[in-house]
C-alpha cells in the first residue's frame, strides 16, 4: 500500500527555489515513480493559482492515479479554527492551520512541507498532536521532504 502523503505548497515552490530544488527534485522523482498517492486540498489550489505558470504545470505532471484531491470542509475547519484560538499558529496562518487540519481529518499518513516556521516545528507539531489526541484525532506526522530521500547503501 502506497503512503498517504499530503504535500503543501512550499514543496510544490521549493522544487523551483535554489535553497530546496535538490531535495525537492529527489522527493518529486519519488512521486513521479508512483510511490506515493499524493494529497491537495482546495486550499493548495487557491495558493498554487497565485503562483507563476511553471509552478502549477509541475502538479499537473503527477501521475492521474496517484493524484488525489480534498475539499476544505465544516469538520477541517472547526480542527483549523481551534488550532488558531489554542494560538498554535496566529490568525495570518489559517491556511497553514487548514493544511494541517484537512491531513489530519482525512487521517493522511503524512503532510510534507519546507514551512519551518509554521508547520514542520518540533514544538508546533507536539501542540497540534495534543490537540488532535484530545478531540479524538490521530497523530499527524509532519516531515520536510528531505526525510523521503532514498540513500543507496554502499555497504
């Protein structure tokens, strides 16, 4: 069974950004084996129609059958909304909290970002996990995609 992965648009970005393109690159070659079926909400539509051309075309080089899409709805909304009065993330970061909490109500295996500073933060992750534990959620794991590069043993 292929892993359940949900990826935002800072990896979406980062396959076209100096700092990340490497990684992203790899993570990308990964997708494009089919090794994962790969999640997108209503919300990385809105963000990626503000991006330049060439960053949407790359989604539209995810294979069909492992491209999968979520709306945004009442329950991913009301998990978001808490994230943001339990002051996990600010008001200016609901569409974070929505990417989060849209991972999590669709019980995804993983969401993967490069958003250090809102979403894949050892302190943060431990707040949104506690939060979800106590509302009957499962733990989300969040990783960057540099945890899904394949090293090759030369053992």
């Amino acid at each position: 069974m292929r892993l359940r992965v949900y990826i935002d648009t800072s990896v979406v970005g980062g396959y076209f950004d100096d700092e990340f393109e490497d990684v992203t690159k790899l993570f990308f070659d990964r997708i494009f084996k089919k090794d994962f079926l790969v999640y997108f909400s209503e919300i990385s539509e809105t963000e990626l129609s503000l991006a330049p051309d060439f960053v949407q075309d790359l989604k539209s080089k995810i294979p069909s059958d492992c491209y999968r899409y979520l709306d945004l709805d009442d329950e991913s909304r009301h998990l978001a909304q808490t994230y943001i009065n339990e002051k996990v993330l600010g008001k200016a970061s609901l569409d974070d909290a929505y990417h989060i909490a849209i991972a999590t109500v669709n019980r995804l295996d993983v969401l993967v970002s490069w958003n250090f500073k809102h979403i894949v933060n050892y302190d943060k992750i431990k707040l949104f996990n506690s939060i979800n534990l106590r509302l009957g959620y499962p733990l989300i794991e969040i990783r960057s995609p540099k945890e899904f590069v394949k090293y090759e043993n030369n053992d």
